[in-house]
C-alpha cells in the first residue's frame, strides 16, 4: 500500500512537472486501465485485446498505458464477475460476447449485459454454419429439408449453453424444424467432429472456415447482414428466409455506476481507435469485421439477444443427458 | 520422410537447438537429483513458455522429458537413491555394479542403454503415429470414451502390487474433476455456492500442487539428510562394443517393452523399467545374477524407461490421449498454446508435429553426448543442497500458478494440492494414477454424454461401432484377467494333490 501511495504521489508529481499547466484536480485516466480478458493468452478474444493495447501504447491516445489481464474459467463468467465485481473508478474494465447473455439463460450466473455499463463494441466477428465439403447436405436449404423429413436426426455439434448452441436454436426455431444437439466444445473440437461427419453442421466463425477450408469444411449460410466477400456463393440466413443476424461481438463490459467523464473518454478512445486503419487491417486479418457500434445500439441488439434467448432455454437444458 | 528431414533441419537451426540443449541439460540436471523430477521441471516451465513461439515451447519441453527420464540413473548408480521414479530398477544391478568398483562401465551402461531406448522407440514414434492418426480420425465419441475405460481399467490392472492404492488414487483424482461449470451441459456443479470453484480446478496448478509443492513440502521435510556418494575413478566412461553386441537382444526387447506400454494410456516410465527388468531377468540364463551388480539389469531398465518416453509420445500427438503423467503435462501445454490436440494435428499443426519428433531424437542423441561428458560433474551436482534450490523452486510454483489466470485461488488451489499429494505420497498412495484420473475423467465424462446424445438407441449404439465395440470388450477381459489368473493358479495348486 505504502509502496503504491509512494508511487502514485511520484508519478503525479511527475505528471505536474511535464505538463506544466496541470489542472488542480487529476484528469482522468491518472492510473493504468486494466482490461480483463475471459480467455486465455492467445487466441482470437485475447488478440482484440493485444492489437488496441499496441494501437493505444503506440498513439498515446489513452494518456495512459492499457494493462490486459487475461482470466478463462467457467465460460468466462470468471471474469465478467470479477469485472461487475470491481471498483466503478474506470481503471478496471473488459470485454465479452453474446455468451454474457447465454450464460444466464442456463443459470450460470445470475446477471446480464443489464448489470453492467456498456462502452461499445470493438468489432464483430461473423457465424456461420459449415458441413463436411463431402457432406450429403451441400446447401442450407437441403439441411433444413432433411431436418424436416427426419425430426431428432441431424446431429448439430455444439457447446452447450453459448451463442454457437443457441444460434441453431433460433434456426430451429425460425424453420420450425428439430436438431439432434450433441455437446462436442470449442470450435477447434467442432471441425474434426464435422470434418469425419461424427457430427453434420457446427457454428463455426468466418476466420475459422477461411483457415480451414482447405481441409474439407464448408460454409453453407452465414448469419450476417450481407454476403462476405471471401465467400459469394454462400447466402445470409435471411436470403434464406429465417430472420437471424447473430454476430459474435466484442462487447466492452465495465461496472456500473462508473463516473460519466471516464465511460466518456472510454468510449471515444475504443471509438476512435476502431478509426485507425492499422487497427482494422489488425482485426481485418483476425476475420473480425473492425466496426464500432456505439453503447445504445449494443444494448438494443443485447436486449434482442436476451429476449430471443429467453424462450429457448429450456430446449437448451434439454441436452443433459 | 522428407517431412522429418525438413523437421530435422529445422531443429538444428541455431534457436530450437538452443532450446532443446537447454532442455535436455536441465531435464538431466533434475533427473539426477534426487528430489527434484522432471514432472516438477516440466510443469514449472510451462508458465514461462505463454509467451513463447509454441513450437519452440514444445520442443523445449519434450527435451526436459527426455533428460529428466536419462538422468536419474547417476543417483540410481553412484547414491543408490533412484532420481527419478523411473530410475528404480537401475539402483538394483547400478549401485552393486558401482560398489565393486566399476562405476564408469555402469554409467556407460545406463547411459548407451538410453540412447539406444530412446532411438528404437523413436523410430517408432515417426513410423506409427501418421498411420494411427489417420485411423483415429474415424474415431467419434464412442471410441474416445472406451479407449479411456480401457486405459482406465489398464492403470488399476497393471499396478496391481498396490492395485487398491493405485485405484484409490485414480478416483481421487477423479473425484477432484468433478466440480466446476460441466461442458456436457453448461450447469454448475459441487461449486457450494463458492462462485471461485465455478471454473472448477485447472490442471496447471494441480499439477503444479501434486508434482512441485508436494515434493518441496517432502524435501523441506527430509532436508537434513545428506546422500553419500561413491567416488568415480578415473576410468573412461564407455563400454566396449563387444560388450554391446552381447546385449543387443535385451536392448531390443526392453525397448519394445518400453515403447508399448509408453503408447498404453496412462502408464509411466517406472512401470517399463519394472516390465522390461523382470523379463529380461525371467528369459535369462542367469537370473540369480539380477540384483548383483548385473550389466542385464542396468540395460533393460534404461533402454525400457527412455523407450518409455518416445511410447507415451505417439497416444497424446495421435489422438490427445496422455500416454504418462508427463504427457499430461505436454497435453495441457498444447491446449495453452491453443494448439488442439486429436488426429487433426497432423494437417491443421503437421509442421509443428514433425518438429516435435525430430526434438526427441535429438534430445536422445544431445542427452547421450552431455551425459558422456560431464558425467563427472553431474555426479559432483547430485549433491547440492537442496536448502538452496527449495525457496527458488517455491516462488516459481506460486508465480506460474497466479500467471495462468491471476487469480489467488489458483495460488490456494497450488497449495491445497501440494498438502494432499505430501500426504498421499506418505501413504504411498501412486501420485501417477491421481494425475491420470484427474485428466482422463473430463474426457471420459464428455465422450461418454456426447456418445448418448449423439446415438438415438442409447447404449446401444455402442454396437453400430465395432472398434468401440473391440475396445469395451478388450476393457471388461481386462478388468477380470487378473481374477481368471489368480483361479487358474489356485486350480493348478490344487490339481496335483
């Protein structure tokens, strides 16, 4: 404590003598900002992190340095606890997906997007459902017919209780047909479950099918707005007539009730570093499409999320077998 | 080949070079100390590798394995205190051998045997694992999930001296997979409310309590007990060729053995020693002489422990299944190096595969050039004070363990299971088997439940597999063989009379 009393005085002192014309009050940020990352080093997830911490370290945009904490377990509801847990000051924050909604819905944790304050989103990546490229089902609209013909049949591979479980869901939903769920885990478990046709379609993300399509997976329909580039040929779920756009975003999560000034300058920094056109070919690369959606459009698509979600949940529990 | 070859130029360029000496002259290091094991070398470094190239990581892993298994033999033969687990059956003909006043020609022995072990199993490792790969991509969950009842069942039946003990251990370790968010069906369970257990206990620092803070716990206990040594003369470390070609069926026979209860799931390298050492000492001639000081003895637990190593390799690239508790510890490397183990990793990660490979053979070949050579002065290190080592080793176990999620309760977590392992170790419980158990039961769990949601006719599907099929078989004839063995050798008693 001494330590860090010593070391904060020394540096604000430090800050006066270099700025010369220092306000009376501390401006924020007067201390690092701690992002906390649900995922292990490396990693899709981990890497939206490292490229702004380069961007902010390189530009001094922040005015500060950006610390990234990183805290799997638990389907990241380790961190997101630790995040709502922590001091509203601004010097403590992170970032999630969809899966801050889902794991409520299967009773996980006890609080949503609602418990936090939302400082945007930094990109997005786009879902998409793939089959093996020598698949008897070559086009959604073939495996939705065989769903139909056969109820309980085609088998989705999953992992239980995250938006890939609950994006076939709402395909289901919407198609009024019935999948045959069978829990397999993350998306590098998935390809190999498709791929040696153990398992007959998977959510898998953009960046996944463009790594692995020379390795017999295949896209055949993408829950984005519009086509993507890398694949023409592939429609969009509504092309197809089922009303679902998920996209896994990089949704910043900070706790609630911080000081309007710092969400502020938070939300212009993540803003204005999402501009930066070495930041977007960064996340470009990652397949993550580098666009910032402000806080109130988030929450609206969050609040889409929970509400689709909700009625799902049981079907979703059903797989404890 | 050629894939070996470019793997093999790849390793010998300056950095993964680097590596795999550091590794290899470490592992010995370890190895030889009594005290000190490569499983506590191997899970230290995983935390410093995070930032590491992950092929490089690897490489530098798999070469502490190799030494640490090489260089329990030095205290084996010169303290008669086995350096590592593995190196047991080398204190019987090692130490003997030494104390007639031959302990060069029992260094060279063990060290020439290791090589040799190391190398055989090598070859096997870079023949098998492309073609098992390949079958194991048809594997589904069925196959998975019986392929580890089976290994299962192997550890409790192998181990029977102490097949309770070694089954008590096993369930433990089970037991302490259980808790935490549950993958099959996304629900929390045994958590007690204690959100800090949602994420259950992660392998890392279980590893790091079982193989590292136990064993500080136990040193700091013991700390005051100094080994003696036997002096080495001035003799030459090497054994004549002559002398090898006498051996060279044992060699191969013991490192046979090695490699193939290396590839059964589960096993370690003590448990090869202990199987090649008794066959060797069964088929021969002079079996009175095992335990004496017998060149034998020495070449069939060396050969068979570092085939061991080169064995227990090929399950965990073929299919991510941990052939030895140290694979364990590789096996959760790969995966925080988000490398997916399974058959894909010879077309997703194949490079990366290769490379590996060709680390063990050289790691074989540096450990034999380094123990050669500076034999002299590892025998003069195995004698340090371990007072020096412990508080060292003690922060780097707290430090890789808050690293992994900087969390404290991984810290706590460290601890807890180092107090459990000093005290299973005490009553000399296996610490093996509650690795393996640990590890193997969220695969066993997950197989298991993907298996039922998979199969519209339950259980039953099991049926529509039939290597899935073989292998529930093979695991129930298992599981009884030692009973049937145990009647037959009661009728036997009994029929003459």
């Amino acid at each position: 404590m001494l330590v860090s009393r010593i070391l904060k005085a020394s540096l604000a002192a430090a800050a006066i003598t270099f700025a010369g014309t220092a306000t009376p009050q501390a401006a924020y940020p007067e201390k690092p900002i701690k992002v906390i990352v649900p995922t292990q080093a490396g990693g899709g997830m981990d890497s939206v992190a490292r490229i702004l911490q380069r961007y902010f370290d390189e530009t001094g945009k922040l005015g500060t340095q950006m610390v990234v904490v990183n805290m799997p377990g638990a389907g990241g509801t380790i961190a997101t606890r630790e995040i709502m847990d922590s001091d509203p000051d601004g010097y403590t924050v992170g970032f999630w997906h969809e899966g801050i909604i889902t794991s409520k819905a299967m009773g996980v944790v006890d609080y949503d997007h609602t418990a936090f304050d939302l400082l945007g989103v930094t990109g997005y990546g786009i879902l998409g459902l793939g089959v093996a490229g020598d698949s008897p089902y070559q086009t959604f609209g073939e495996l939705i017919e065989a769903a139909r013909a056969k109820p309980n049949e085609v088998k989705v591979a999953t992992n239980v209780g995250l938006p890939v479980h609950f994006v076939p869901l709402m395909v289901e939903d919407a198609a009024g047909v019935e999948f045959r769920y069978v829990q397999t885990g993350g998306g590098a478990k998935r390809f190999p479950s498709v791929v040696a046709k153990h398992t007959d379609t998977a959510i898998f993300g953009a960046i996944e099918f463009i790594n692995w399509k020379d390795a017999n997976l295949k896209p055949i329909v993408f829950f984005s707005e519009k086509r993507l580039e890398q694949f023409p040929d592939v429609p969009t779920a509504k092309e197809e007539g089922i009303d679902v756009i998920a996209n896994a975003n990089r949704i910043w999560l900070a706790p609630k009730g911080m000081p309007e000034e710092a969400r502020a300058f938070l939300v212009n920094a993540l803003r204005e570093a999402m501009a930066d056109e070495t930041v977007q070919q960064q996340f470009s690369d990652l397949g993550v499409v580098p666009e910032f959606i402000e806080p109130e459009e988030i929450e609206k698509q969050l609040d889409w999320w929970a509400a689709t979600a909700e009625p799902l949940v049981a079907k979703a529990r059903q797989l404890q077998q | 080949m050629g894939d070996l070859a470019g793997a093999l130029l790849f390793v010998l360029h300056p950095w993964p070079f680097f590596y795999i000496l550091l590794g290899t002259s470490l592992g010995i290091f370890v190895g030889a100390v009594p005290g000190l094991t490569g499983g506590m070398l191997i899970t230290l470094t995983l935390p410093l590798t995070f930032y590491m190239d992950s092929t490089l990581a690897l490489i530098l892993l798999v070469a502490m394995y190799v030494g640490s298994v090489s260089g329990g033999l030095i205290s084996a033969t010169l303290l008669r205190m086995p350096g590592t687990p593995s190196s047991i059956m080398t204190t019987f003909d090692g130490y003997p051998m030494a104390q007639q006043g031959q302990p060069e020609r029992a260094l060279a022995l063990g060290i020439g045997s290791s090589l040799v072990g190391g190398l055989i199993a090598g070859a096997f490792l870079v023949l098998l694992s492309p073609p098992l790969s390949r079958w194991a991509m048809t594997f589904g969950p069925f196959e998975y999930f019986t392929m580890v009842l089976m290994a299962i069942v192997l550890i409790a039946s192998i181990s029977q001296g102490s097949m309770v003990k070694g089954l008590i251990a096993g369930f433990l370790g089970i037991a302490f997979a259980l808790p935490g968010l549950n993958e099959s069906d996304g629900q929390l369970r045994l958590t007690f409310g204690f959100h800090a257990l949602d994420g259950g206990f992660q392998l890392l620092p279980v590893l790091l309590g079982v193989f590292v803070m136990s064993q500080i716990i136990k040193d700091a206990y013991e700390i005051g007990k100094q080994p003696v040594s036997l002096e080495l003369g001035t003799g030459r470390v090497r054994v004549s060729l002559r002398e090898w070609r006498g051996h060279a069926v044992n060699i191969l026979r013991s490192s046979v053995i090695g490699t193939w209860i290396g590839i059964l799931p589960g096993v370690g390298a003590s448990i090869s020693a202990i199987v090649a050492y008794v066959t060797a000492k069964n088929v021969s001639d002079t079996p009175e002489k095992f335990g004496t000081g017998h060149a034998e003895g020495i070449v069939a637990s060396e050969s068979a422990n570092n085939a061991n190593v080169g064995g227990a390799l090929i399950p965990m690239i073929t299919m991510g299944i941990p052939g030895s508790p140290i694979d364990a510890i590789l096996l959760s490397a790969l995966i925080l190096h988000n490398i997916q183990p399974g058959p894909l990793l010879f077309i997703t990660n194949g490079d990366f595969v290769w490379a590996l490979m060709a680390a063990y053979l050289v790691a074989n070949v540096l450990m034999f050039l380094i123990m050669t050579a500076s034999v002299r002065w590892i025998a003069r290190a195995v004698l340090i004070d371990k007072a020096y080592m412990l508080p060292v080793i003690f922060v780097c176990c707290m430090i890789g363990a808050y690293a992994l999620s900087n969390r404290m309760y991984d810290v706590w977590v460290v601890v807890g299971f180092g107090v459990i392992g000093f005290f299973l170790d005490r009553a000399r419980v296996p610490l093996g088997p509650f690795v393996i158990g640990f590890v193997l039961a969220g695969i066993f769990e997950v197989e298991l439940r993907s298996s039922m949601q998979m199969s519209e006719a339950g259980f039953l599907g099991i049926f529509d597999r039939p290597i899935a099929t073989t292998f529930l078989v093979l695991s129930i004839l298992m599981l009884f063989w030692p009973f049937v063995q145990s009647w037959r050798r009661r009728t036997k008693k009994e029929s003459p009379s």
